[in-house]
C-alpha cells in the first residue's frame, strides 16, 4: 500500500482530537484538531426564532464559518476589512448549516435558535470537514444544557442522529482520506462527505480539481470516506461521554 | 412507472431549447430554457487575464449568476440594491466557472478571459444546470471566433470537451430527473450533476433537504442524471452545427 | 431631407415592439424594443405599502432600472458585484418612478404597491425612454389584473393617462428622434421627453453634451419629440387591445 | 401681480450672497448663499487627470455635492454613515460636473483637475441652483490661480463661458423664479435652468410633480429663469472684479 | 521664554471665536473657530431615545464628527464616496459623545435624544476639541429651547457641569498649548484634555508620536491643559450670557 | 486593603500567561492570557511596505484587533457580516498598531511591513492591554525570524524597547490594578496604560465613565499602573529567553 508525504496509509485519517468547554461563555464549545487543522466551534443558545420562523412551534440552527487572517500559511485580509464576505466562506457557513439542520427535529428543540460559530485557527486542509466534525458535538452540548436549563421545553430529544464529515481525493491517482494542505493542492478530485452516525449521506460534493473521475473512482471515494466518518462518529461518541475535558486520539498510523 | 405532476415520467427532461446568438454585441450568447426557466448567457471574450495569472501564458474562464427581481414567484430585493451578493448566488457563480474550466485547456487559449455572464430572467427548478448547459454553447461561440479573429492564436482547440448540467432529486420516495420549482420544493434529497460530453463527472453535488440518503439511493440518481447529461450533450452538438438560429428540442414525453 | 447613418429620416423612430406577457410570473411584463435596444419591464403587484405611507390610503409606484453586464458594447461589471449603484443608474430608475407616478391616481390605487423592474437586455440608446415606454403597459396590466382580482378595490381606474418617452438629438446640427448608440455619441444636445397620450409634459430633460443650445433649437426637438411621444402612445393602445402576444410595428422608414 | 409668501414677486430671485475666498487652503472657494440656502463650494485643482484620461492633453472637471445631516429642517443620516450615496446625491454632483464642463476648454486646462466639492450647509429650496452658481466662481478663482501658478501652462483662457443656473416651477397655477422650500414643496412644476453668460441654455430639467404642464407653461417658465440666470451671472462678473471679499446683493423685492 | 512660529507664548491659545446661531433650523448651533480651525456644530433635538433604552426614563447623547474634503490642505476623499467611515472619524465622534454624555443628567433629559453634528469647514490642527468646546454651547442652547418648549420636562436642569477641551503637545522639548498643524506636524507626544468647567478631568489622552514620555512631562502637560480649559470656560460662560450672536476673543498673545 | 470579588488586592493582576509558538504558520505567535481574557496574537511579516512608504528606506508595524463573535457572554454579530468595522474595533487597533511603532526603530527595520493580528477568542476585560502585552513578544519573535532569515537585513536591532500595557480603574471610590469585565462595568474611570520596559509612558487614556476624576486619583492610577507594566516586561523578558512553549505564571494573590 502507498505511503504519503506524512507517512500515513491512503485509509488513514490525521491524528484528531476534540477538546469540549474551550470557552467560558458559550453554551457548547470545541476545539476541533484534524492534524495541524484547528477550528474553535461556539455553540450560541437563545430564545426566540428570526422572525420568519415565529409562530412556527420549530426552531433555527445556523452556522457562520471564517478564518482568522494568518490561519493561512500566507495572511489573508479580513473579510471585515475588505466589507464584503467571500464565496468560498458563504459556501462553507451553508453547508455546515445544512448538515447540522439534517440531524436536528425542530419542533422537538421549540422556538428556540442555536448559532454555531466555526472560526479557523489554523488551516492545514479539511477546515470545513473539522468544523462539521466539531459543530456537533458543540451542538449537542448546548442543546443537553438548553434541557437542563429548561429553555428547550419538549420532552423529545431534538438531536436524531450524529454528523461527522471528511474530506476524500485522487492523489497522483490513488484515492486517499483526510486529505492535508499538501495533498489538496495536489489532488485531481476532491470530496466532502458529510454522514450521520448511522452511515446514511448527508451530503456529497465532489469536485474534479484537474480531471473528470467515473464512477468507480467515486465509489472508491465514497468507500473511504465512510470508513473516515465511521471512526470520527465513534471518537464523537467517545467524548461526548467522558464528564469533561480533553481527548486524545491519534488515529493516524502511528 | 409513476406519473408526475406535469405528466412527465421519472426520466424525462422538461423541454430544452437553445437559442444561438441572442445578443449582438457578445462574443457568444445563448439563451436556453429548460421549460420555464429562461437563463441568457453571455460570453465575453478580453485579451489579457487577472493580475494573478499574467505572464503564466495560461488563459481564464470565470462566471457570474445572478437572478433578476422578477424571475421567481415573488419579487426579491436586488443585490445590486442590498449592497451584496448573497451566498447562494456566490455559490452557483463558483459552480458555473469550475465546472467550464475542466473542459478548457488554459495554455490553448492563451493569455485571454472569458466571462460567461449567465442572468436567470425566469426561475422555475434548475437555473444553474441549465445555466452550465448553456453556458457550455456560449463558451464555444466565443472560442471559435476568438480564433478566428485570431485573438486565439495558438493552433490548439481549447475545448477538451463538452459540459452539461442536470438536476435530480427524490420526490415522494421516488428518484426523478430535471424537477422544477414544485418538485424542487417538494423534494427529500436534491443533486446536481455536471458530466462531459464522454459521461465523465465533473462535478457531484448531493444534498439531503429533509432525509439523509444510501448509497442505493445515490446510485439510482446519478443513473438518471447520466441520462439526461446524454441527451443534453446531443442537444448541444446539434444546436453548434446549425449555422445560426434556434433549435426547438422537447425532450419531454409528448 | 437629411439621411441618418441607418438611413432613418430625423422624424423617424427606430423599429418598436412591445411584447406583452413575456413573464410568468409578473402581474404585468413587457419585452420592449427600440431598433436594437431590449428592455424587460415586469410590474410586480402587492398589498400594502412602505411604512411611510401605511395608513393614508394611498398606493405607491417604484421602478429600478438596472442593465446586464453585456447589454453594452463592452462588458461592464455588475453593480451588486461593486457593491453600490451608479449615479447613472439611480438617476434613470428615479425618472422612470416619477414618470409613471405622474399618471396613476394614487387613492383609486388604494394601500398597494406596483414596483417596475427595468433590465437592460441589449443596450443601443435610448434604453431609458424604452423604459418608460414599456413600463406604462406593464403597469397598466398589473393594474387590470389587481383590479379583476379584487386587490384594487376602488371602482374608479388609477390609471388617469398613458406616458410614453422619447430622446431627441442634435447631430451634425440637425434635430432628430430616437437617436441609437451612434447618435448618441456624436449628439451635441440630447433630451429626454416625457409625455402623456394627450400630449402634455412630464418631463423634459435637455443636456448640452459639447454646446450650449438656444430657444429655437429647444422648440424644434420638442416638435420631434411630440411626434414621437404620439406614435408610441398609437402603439401602446393598439397592443392593449390584442388580447395576447406580440405586436410588431414598424415605425421607421421602411 | 401676484406675491408670494415671503413678499417677493414672481419674477424675484432671493437675496443672494456670494462670498469669496471663504476658505484658506483651497485654490477657489465661495459661500453662496440664495436667500437661507448657504452652500460652501470649494475648487481642488491637482495637476495629472483620471487614469482613462491620461495622455489625451486634456484635463477634467468634475464635482461632488453633499448636505449636512441638519442642513434641512429634520435631521438626515449622514451618506457616510449609511455606507452609500444616495440617488438625489448622485443625481445633483452629475449635473454640476456637466454643468461646468460644458464652459471649460479642457485642452486649455491641460491634464489637471479641478474638483468641485459643494457642502451644502443649510438648505432652504435651490441647493442645486446656488451650487452651480457659486461653483462657477470658485472654478474661475482655481484656473486664475493655476495659471499664476504656472499649473495651467496653455496661453489660451479655459474658461469659454460663465454658468449659473436657477429655478423656477409653477405655484397655484403661476410661475415663479427661484423657489424657497416652502414654494418647492407645493408647486405642480419643479424646474432647473443652467444657462450660460450669453444667454444660451446648458441643462434644462424640468419635472411635473403633480400636473403634467403644456408648452405655453414650459416657455413662460424658460422666460423667467432666462431673466433670473442673467442678474446672477451680472452678479458672477461684479464679484470676480472685486479683489477680495464680499459683495451683498439683495435682488428682491426691497 | 520660547516663541512659537506664529508668535505665541507656550501658554497661548489661538484666538478663540464662538458665533451662536450660525443654522436657522437646529435647535443648537454653533461655529467655533481656534485659529484657522473651523468646525460647526449642530445640536438636533428629538423626542424619543434608540431602541436599547426606550422605557428607562432616560435621555441620550451621541455626535458623529466629519470633515468636509477640502478642509485639509490636500483634498481627501469622502467617506461617504469610499463607502465606509474611517478609523480617526469613529474615534473622534465617540470621544465627543462620551465628553458631552458625562456632564448631562440623563434622567433630568427624559426620553429625548440630541445628536452633536461636529463638521469640520477648515482643519488646522485641534478640530476635536475645538469640536468640544462648541458641541457645548450647541447643546446647552438645545437644552434650554427644549425647557422652553416643553419637550424636556423634567425640573431638574440636565446640564451637570460645562465641558471644554484642549491640546497640549511638546515640540522641540517644550511643553506648549493648543497646537495648529506645523506643531502638531512636528510634536513628540500629542495630548487632548477634556475637563469640566470645574476643573475635574473628564477625558486624558496622550500619545508618544516620536519619543515616550515621562512622568515629569505628563504632569507639565496637565497644568497647560488645565490653564487653557479654564480660559475657555470662561469663554463660554460669556458667550452664553449674550442674548444673541457672536463674540470676538482673542485669547493669543496680542 | 480592600478586597476585590475575586479576591484579589487592588494592586494585583489576574493571572497572566503567554505561550509562545501557539501558531505553526506565523512568523511571530503568541497565545496571551489575562485571567480568562485570551487572546491570540499572529505576527506576519512580508518583505515591502505600503505604497505610501516605498523609497523611504523604513519599514512599518500596524495591526488589526478583531473579536470572535462568542468571546464575549451574549453573541455579538460578525463585523464581517454587517459589512463594516465598527468605531471600537477600529480604536483598538489603532491604539496597538500606534504603542507598537514607538519601540521600532523604522530605518533597522527596512523596506519590510508586520501585520499584528490580535483575535480575542474570549473576552472578560483588558483584550486591548492584553492584546499590546501579547503583541510584543509576537513581534520581537517575527523580527528575530526576520534577522536570522536575512529578511530583515540591518544589523542595527529594530526593537528599540519592550512594551506592555495594563488597564486601571477607579471601582467603588478605590483605584485597582487589572479590571475584568465585573470591574470594569462598575468603574467610574477606565484607564489603559502603555509603557515600555523602562518605565517611560507610550500613551495613558483615562475616561470618566460616570464622574470626573481629579489629579490625585490620576496621580494613583498611574501608580498602579506603573507597578502592573514593571511585572508585565519582566513576564515577556522571562517567556523570550526560554527556548520554546508554555510559561505559566500566576501574578495574582496566591
């Protein structure tokens, strides 16, 4: 089996680790690693719905996505600065919306509003992957303590499933998982695939960066990404029992 | 086979016309309509490329989408208007240029650009693959009389392929090609695919609206849209032969 | 007497078509076309009014002009991706508002609002008097079906008078009428006039582009411009009685 | 003869006060005051022209108008603060540039350029007016003082003509010259006149903001803005004899 | 002791000018001149505060500070043109407001609200707090007129104290007060002091420019400060006492 | 000595840490922690400077201050969203970008820019003091890099001096050292203080919150403030000369 640039297997993900009640203040929080990837996910909790949605009975999950200036390997410009946000970061903020709002019943969370604020430390590839990953588990904390503080009133559990997400690609032809900085520049194909904890797809997007790919090209990618997921939903489960704290999980090929 | 609600079967397209040179004063021009979604596109061809690319000896395809007012049901403000583009909008303009730029050989074309200004003038289901679809004819307009007008030069055809776009979704547990507005509305999982004229992807957008889907269920919809990519891309070839003029194509059940 | 450069007599128009109904959606749309200039006019109806204007029992009409990035010679950037609107292009959109304003009986109207969308297709002069023009018959069958489907409620007709609009120009010394793009580059003067069906003024709108202009000269393009204003308004009736579709006129030379 | 509010007659203009050299550092600079209107024009001469103008030998003039937020009688948000320039804005500085230009020789100026910024302290009916005539005086003062300075290095005078500009509309059924706001807010006609020093129209705009008007109205109206146009440009030639400071000059009734 | 370069004594202020009632529309309005430093201030009262504080019984007090383009020796560009407001302006306006805000009982206010508008016609170095020391008079003449007129009800005086401001620097080693432009140009530390009209300090801001500060230089910088405020306060209190109109002071060293 | 809600004496700080290195991309980073306020701090240098500078021969430092939407304990909206800096934001990074250039030495530096970018990833009092204290070492470490790589290329040290800053407050009548964000709520006057390793003033600014305060009390706070940077420079020289990672150290009462 080939090797890459960083010594992992093509199956291989990048060491993770999840780190929950980061901040003080938000009610779930995360600090999501996927190698040298850091993204810090704020769960925000408030009552009441935009007001398109009042008068519904269901509630609202949204999420906002963006990179400090230097998370880049060269500095960006603030997107504040410039005054206007950027395609590529509208893009990813409404596809971790979406995926977070696939898992969720709404009636069962009541008008209330969760915000998840994913904020890119550091990038090192797979940002939006490690911020899906993350997103969840903040969600699910803030959500435990919207019961426990009885903002979110139904009896029914609003989270139906879990999500994990991971990126695959066609590196010099093979297909490999979780791909780095070094790997994605260099990929023919790039995948995003977001799951849910039952192995059933979320979300699909893959992109030929270079070449077209056939079909089973994108089954093989499809393949390894579930493996990816499948392992992250456990890691997710993992943590989400331990009371607090840290966890450290390399599941890379050390 | 089940019927739907406008009578066509589950792999049937909506009617598709393309009508060549619409404009007078753009390079190429089309405006295509995939039943009642009307989408003019322009191509504009310039000698010289963004600040990023000069001196590469390598052209730039890009794209901008955008909707008028009027084009949906309801009027929505204009973006102009808002003072920004909105992310959806962001999203679709990112989509259209990645998708045409596989099927171009940047050092064919030179140190050129063009831009495919696709405008939806009516939205019923699918602006954005019938966009891709029409922009592909556009594209090749401009091509062919850039190279004639030798702003060109080089003796290389610059196109590797043809591209077109369908959409296909799971309406009421059932997998359907091309949904328009309602369908769309109505649909639990919604695709777009993008595929070269050879029936290589390009690109694979699948996204759960209410429930996350299988693998089966993935394979079934990407089946679909090979066929209607098929036959649009027959489409395309007959409309680039025709000297000048409008094709009329149903491809509908009638 | 004089020829042009397109062989019109100065008292000529250009070629006009009104097309109604060219949208779906819209309470009223027109596809207007002055010679090679194409303007979509679609008039979207709806109850109430701006905040400032709730409670007094009065409607509101506004229009937007806006033209697509290539409805020009060269491809202009679009406003929305610039992120503010020209001066050109808000002084345009205030002129076709008020003109149309000047004919509608605000109470018979009652607490509803007509917003006219005017997008520049194809621009070859004149775009702003095409405008106008369009939009009167667009308005007008808002206004019948808002009426038919009881959102206006008022027995009296809000409609008190046709308008129609016309430029005129001073080219090489001579009046003429409906100047296209060519004209309109080498003109001395041009003007904008604005007239009801029964030939009284709107507005009128004379700028020296090279030199200043005196009475007699202002008279004989006023003269021109009457005559203009009436053959369109003939026109504008004549395609409201038609139940549906096209009506081709030419009113130039030929 | 009838009289208006304030006692003048019809064919009154206000009092109107132009003061020169009201600020230090700009190369021309006058308050100009019509009757409470006080608008503060300031002429920036810088040598070099917009890059679009380069290398053609001839300069540009071009000029920005702005109010106040408490210029008028409520408070208005500030342009800046808002984010963008409104219609009305944009609207007025186009027409003062054009305005000025048409007197300006720009291959005398040579590639510099003068920009005439007009604050508009307080507002009381005729901003535009008193601004394209204060501004003429300013614009003369900067030439003067460019060519002194051997800025402007042609022997030929680039000022060809004087501007100033004033308005008049019909209140209750009779024209009036020089509306105040009381006067602008119930007239049926709104119109603007910019002519030169010899009599010669540059702009005419004239609008119906309630009545639609016939060409009898329209040339009474041009007969009275002719005859307040030539007492300001006699005032325009009195002050610039003066070699510095402020002439009063009440033209009305007393 | 030291002369400055224009004659002044290190303890000197520039002659100080404060005309009353320059605006016939604001409830408060004053020019203040320092020098060639000219600002007008607009003080605008309105029943009713922002949202935030509805219901509080409290009034509230904001200014927004801005610079005409041309009151700088080079012309800058507009805010309202670049679309956003700059750095210096936000700071200058929140430093006026929260000056103003410290001597005005909110309660004694009642729900009312006066905005400060503090536009700079001519810059010579001290427009903030030129700015101040005007925004004062403006706002204590807004307070009476609405005692006068019943809007503010309440018995108490709002008016706590008087406010007034200066700046000190040290150019060339000397300790020096109210610094025009060639001072300021040239100052190792920059300075404003804004105090009560009892000589308690409301705001402190000093700023190393080339050099850090000591102790020793603070506190010389302190006394100048505390000497021209109370000058000023004077002024002040003369100006307020006048029934009507301007007061001419020279404070300098003729 | 009065205690404070935390328990600590007026005259203590919270605990600070700096961990060195936070970022693997960044020239220069450091992770500066105040009590719970955490801010990270991101040194970019790139070789040139803004057009402004070029020629000059010297180099510049500004910075960029920004907060993440959940630093704080209710949500604030993204300044990226709304599209626009706001007035703190602005002041803040004016203020680090201002204390940060008065310790280089601009010729030693050359033609080379440092962006400081300061994130508050949780804010509870002190971000901007923090930020300045953090700042530095970030840039003495990107300047080191700048010099060993051959970037920077003077041999003159371009670091002229260290600098940290610290708030002080007046709470309850009593002067304290170091508010967090309970303190600082209640504080009648907010002072930041920037001073160099040697004790000499950078920029003191002290705001009456709610009184005017009188020499002696600034006299007290400047004090205190004093005795917070003495610690704070002994901190960073401490952090600076261990090679790599973490230094804990608690300041406070323990």
């Amino acid at each position: 089996m080939t090797t890459r640039h960083d010594g992992r297997k093509p199956t291989d993900l990048r060491e993770v680790r999840l780190t929950r009640g980061w901040l003080d203040h938000a009610e779930g929080s995360v600090l999501v690693e996927f190698g040298k990837t850091r993204v810090l996910v704020a769960a925000s909790l408030t009552e009441g719905v935009p007001r398109w949605r009042k008068g519904s009975g269901e509630g609202w999950v949204t999420a906002e996505y963006a990179m400090l200036p230097r998370a880049t390997h060269d500095r960006s410009d603030r997107e504040s600065v410039r005054g206007k946000i950027g395609g590529r970061t509208h893009e990813i903020s409404r596809l971790i919306g979406r995926s977070l709002r696939t898992v969720v019943d709404m009636k069962a969370l009541g008008e209330n509003t969760i915000v998840l604020d994913c904020d890119v430390l550091q990038a090192d590839g797979g940002t939006r992957t490690a911020a899906i990953t993350g997103a969840y588990v903040a969600l699910a904390d803030a959500i435990a303590l919207g019961r426990e503080r009885k903002i979110i009133r139904q009896s029914r559990e609003p989270l139906v499933s879990s999500v994990a997400a991971i990126s695959v690609g066609v590196v010099k032809g093979v297909p490999v998982l979780d791909l780095d900085y070094v790997e994605d520049s260099a990929a023919d194909t790039d995948m995003n695939v977001v799951m849910t904890g039952d192995g059933t797809l979320i979300e699909v997007q893959g992109t030929a960066e270079r070449e077209p790919f056939d079909r089973d090209m994108l089954n093989s990618m499809l393949d390894l990404a579930a493996g990816g997921c499948e392992q992250l939903a456990g890691l997710q489960a993992m943590v989400r029992i331990r009371p607090d704290g840290t966890i450290f999980q390399g599941v890379g090929s050390r």
